[in-house]
C-alpha cells in the first residue's frame, strides 16, 4: 500500500477522504465503498472499547448514521461519508473492536453499495489535496486538546 | 476494616429520594466527544480539562500510565493557564479543570499556576476545579485564596494499593489529612474513589469512604476501574458487577445528605449499561454520560431527568 505521511500521520495514498466525518473510502473492483477510520477519527476517539453496526441491507444517506462506537474519547454514530446500501459489515472487528486501536486504516467497518459518484467527487484524494486539510485538522485537534501536543 | 453488610437497593433509593427527592441529573462534559439517541448536548466544548504537566507524570501509576493526560490541552511555557484559559473561553469554553501529572510525593504541581486560577475566575469569569493529589498546607492556602470552584482528589484506603498501584510512599492518612487540609480552608471537596483500583479487586474502598465521611465534602464521585490498553492493567478484568453495585448502596446510606454521583471513569460495552442501571436502582443522584437508554429508565423508575453540560463534580451549580 503507498501511502504519505502528514504530520506524523501515515495515510494510503488510494483511498479518498471525507473531512465532515473524518472517514475513508476505498473503492472495490464493483465501485463498492469500504469505509472505514482515518488515522484522526481513530486517535481523536481513543480506546476503542465496543462497536455496533447496522445490518446489512439498510439504506443510509451521507451524513447518517451506520453504527455506533463507544471509545475513551468518543461515543456516538458513525456517520457515513456517502451513501448507499449496506452490503457487509466487517464481522472481525465486530467480535474485537479493539482491532480499530492498532489499525483503523486496513480495518474497514462495513462496505457500501450503490454509492453516488458525484458524493465521491466531493471528498478528497491525492496527497496535494489531502495532506493541506489534514495538516490543518492535526492542528486543529491539538489545539482543543483532543490530541496530545 | 471488614467488608460492610449489604445495603439493599431498595433502602438505597429510599434514602436517596428521602433527601433529593426525585431529580436525577445527567452530565455531559466537555471530557470526550459524546452523544445518545436521548440526548445530544448542544457546546462539546463548554468544560474542558488541561494539563499543567503535558503527558509528563513521575508516578506512571499501573491503572493510567499518563493514558488519561493524553486527551488534555497542554499548558505551556508559552502559552501559560491564562492565556489558554483565554483563548479556550473565545471558542466557548466556560470552565476548566485544570489537571496533570503528579510529583513523586503524589500532588499535581499547581502551586506555580495558582494566581493564573484566580485571573481565570476573575478576569474571565470562568468556573475552574482542580485534580490536585495530595495537598499540601501551602496548597491548600493558594487554591483557597485562588477562589477555585472545587477540588478533586482521589481517596484510597489501602496502603497496599497507594504502595503497588500508585508507586507512592504515602499511607490512607495522608489523603485523610489532604481532605481535612482543603476542609480547613472551606474549599469544596469532590473526592474520587476508584472503585476496584487494587488490580480488579475491592481492597481499601470502605476505607476510603470511612475517610470521606468523616470530612465536609461537595459530592463524592464514584469510578470504576477501567483497564486502559497500554498499561499494565490492560488485561484485567473490571471489577465485579456486584460488587461495584453493593458499593453504590453502602455510599449513598453512609453519606445520606452528600451528592453522589457515577462519574466518567467507567469501563464501557454492556458493563456501562449495567452500571448505570444499577447506579439508578442504588440511589446515586447523578451519571457522567449515561448509557443509552438510561434517561428513559430513569424515568420508569419515577425519576425526574436533568441535564448538564459540564462535569457532574459541580453539583452546586445545578442549583
């Protein structure tokens, strides 16, 4: 996986980001979306301790929720990046949650069907378009502490 | 001291809705980011804890490993309370806890910030409550002249525990004397216990609650251990269910007129719902961050919701 490294953050180089909800998208041969964590939503959450998602087969637009997570620093929905239909959820990190605190970026936590191609365009790819946003993000996150500084 | 005859729950909740009447409050502050399908609190930032240490701590106790320090806004050299206190508040900060590390004699070192708290206070108006350890004399007079808000500290009843866990050389009667030190002063005292501390097991908790009954306190704040990853604690199990929940029931009869209230230090998943339902049949009169579905059974219960938005050790400002 070729990846780029922003401010001490490593992040693959193939997938596309969503600032609003801090999610990545990696799109599979069928233009399934995986979605899962980006390194910020992951730290800025902290511990991981449960996971909760919604069955396959449910409809979700961008901006709503397809689950829950309870970690040390974050409890609340998981907030999809685009929308579409949930088509699998990651069973492995269901039965250990904690799996995401090692590693959210290989982790996915469910994959999307039927994902709009113009909500694709509004999110960010390529290292020049996503590493000035997540520069500013780290900076922003240390200065309202939700990151260590 | 032998571990106490159970309180019935029943018994509990009487004492309980004897002096509070049927109020129950919720708190949501600004600790972590949080929200349930009961309640979405309207500012995350309004309460905010920073650290007078960073991530440094010369205790590097088994349950934290400084794990707890990491989500804290940084006081510093350049930018000192003050001014962080500042600059918070232009984004909408109203309150702080001001926290950190601690020394190796087991107190945060808040002697050098103590006249920023009072600018805090007075200057921005701003509520500030302090971690401070175990307090010293000197302490003591500066966060009182200070005019903080409140202090916590965490009692421990076991010298075992203070010895192995915290890495202290210190004895239960040194945290009794912090608590009589800060009474002296008229201080508001939030003292902590953490329940289960000594790896997973009850040891010196009744102590711990002898000790705080003893002293003039605001509202005793009740924890429960929580294995943090990265620590030497990761592995263990929390502390028995009932256990935890026979302890809420001896708390809320042997401090009847004292607030008591689960605070944030909880372990989550389905031992969170059990928590906080039980915090709820036990008489506890409030819950940092409830679990969901716990507004909707506190009500079943007879309970009347109340919702803050800021840390549940300020019970005084409720009213």
């Amino acid at each position: 996986m070729v990846t780029f490294d922003v401010a001490g953050y490593e992040l693959a180089a193939d997938r596309r980001y969503d600032p609003a909800t801090h999610m990545w998208v990696d799109l599979d041969d069928d233009g399934n979306a995986l979605v899962g964590l980006d390194p910020l939503g992951r730290e800025t959450s902290g511990d991981v301790v449960a996971l909760s998602l919604h069955e396959p087969g449910t409809a979700v637009g961008r901006g709503e929720p397809f689950g829950d997570l309870e970690a040390a620093k974050f409890v609340g929905p998981l907030v999809a990046p685009v929308g579409g239909t949930i088509a699998a959820c990651n069973e492995t990190v269901l039965a250990d949650p904690g799996l995401l605190n090692a590693d959210a970026g290989t982790h996915w936590l469910v994959v999307l069907a039927g994902v709009d191609a113009a909500e694709l365009d509004g999110m960010l790819c390529g290292e020049a378009e996503v590493a000035p946003w997540f520069a500013a993000e780290v900076k922003r996150f240390r200065t309202q502490g939700a990151i260590a500084e | 001291m032998s571990v106490p005859a159970v309180v019935e729950p029943g018994e509990a909740l009487r004492v309980r809705r004897e002096t509070f009447g049927d109020a129950i409050e919720f708190y949501a502050p600004g600790l972590k980011r949080w929200q349930s399908s009961e309640w979405v609190p309207e500012k995350a930032n309004r309460f905010l804890p920073v650290s007078v240490t960073a991530t440094a701590c010369a205790l590097q106790c088994d349950h934290c490993k400084t794990k707890v320090l990491e989500g804290m806004i940084t006081v510093s050299r350049e930018m000192d309370l003050f001014a962080t206190a500042a600059r918070l508040q232009a984004q909408g900060t109203e309150g702080l806890l001001v926290s950190g590390g601690s020394t190796k004699r087991g107190g945060v070192p808040l002697l050098p910030h103590v006249d920023a708290m009072r600018r805090v206070r007075e200057e921005l108006g701003m509520r500030v409550i302090v971690h401070s350890g175990v307090v010293s004399p000197k302490l003591a007079a500066g966060l009182a002249e200070a005019g903080v808000d409140g202090v916590m500290l965490d009692i421990m009843g076991a010298e075992e525990t203070i010895r192995e866990v915290y890495h202290l050389d210190l004895t239960p009667a040194d945290f009794e004397r912090s608590l009589a030190l800060l009474a002296e002063h008229e201080m508001r005292i939030i003292p902590h216990i953490v329940l289960g501390l000594h790896y997973g097991r009850f040891l010196g908790e009744w102590h711990a609650l002898e000790m705080i009954a003893r002293h003039p306190v605001s509202t005793l704040i009740l924890v429960v251990l929580t294995p943090l990853i990265g620590t030497p604690m990761a592995d263990l199990e929390p502390p028995p269910l009932a256990d935890v929940t026979d302890f809420f029931a001896l708390a809320r009869v042997t401090m009847p007129d004292t607030k008591v209230n689960l605070g944030c230090g909880r372990p989550g998943g389905a031992m969170k719902v059990a928590l906080d339902r039980a915090a709820i049949d036990h008489g506890l009169n409030g819950i940092a961050y409830p679990a969901e579905g716990m507004v909707a059974y506190a009500r079943e219960r007879g309970l009347r919701p109340e919702f803050h938005e800021y840390c549940c050790s300020l019970t005084w400002a409720n009213a």
